[in-house]
C-alpha cells in the first residue's frame, strides 16, 4: 500500500495486518512511502517499483502458493 494513498488511510493496512496475524495467517505489510492507490499502475515494467516491491510480492504469494520459482 502507498502511504498516500487518496482511497484508503495507512491504518487499514495496519489493521487488517494485525486481523491476520493473531488468526496466525502468514503475512507481511510492505507500506511505500509517497506511493498512491494503485501505485503500480502507471509503474515502468523492469523499473523500479516493479523490482522492489512488485516482483517479489508475486514471489511471495506463488511461494505461500507452493510455486517454485521458475515453475509458473
């Protein structure tokens, strides 16, 4: 989630973080800073934004998944 985002305040994020942790669901709360709502819209594919935080969000949703690396 971008931390200024327009459509949803940071404390959602947290607490649905939170929600999900004590119902011991695996999670983690990736907040990028000055980033909007869907702030991989307008994003360069291969750029920056896409290494750092797109790329593996998906890496970690396919291992959570039990996708090996390389399989999909």
């Amino acid at each position: 989630m971008g931390t200024e985002d327009d459509i949803f305040e940071v404390t959602h994020v947290n607490k649905f973080h939170e929600a999900l942790q004590k119902t011991g669901v695996k999670c983690e709360k990736v907040l990028v800073q000055g980033a909007g709502h869907a702030l991989d819209m307008w994003a360069e594919i291969g750029g920056d934004l896409h290494k750092e935080i797109v790329t593996p969000a998906v890496e970690w949703v396919a291992a959570c998944a039990g996708v090996k690396k390389g399989q999909a």
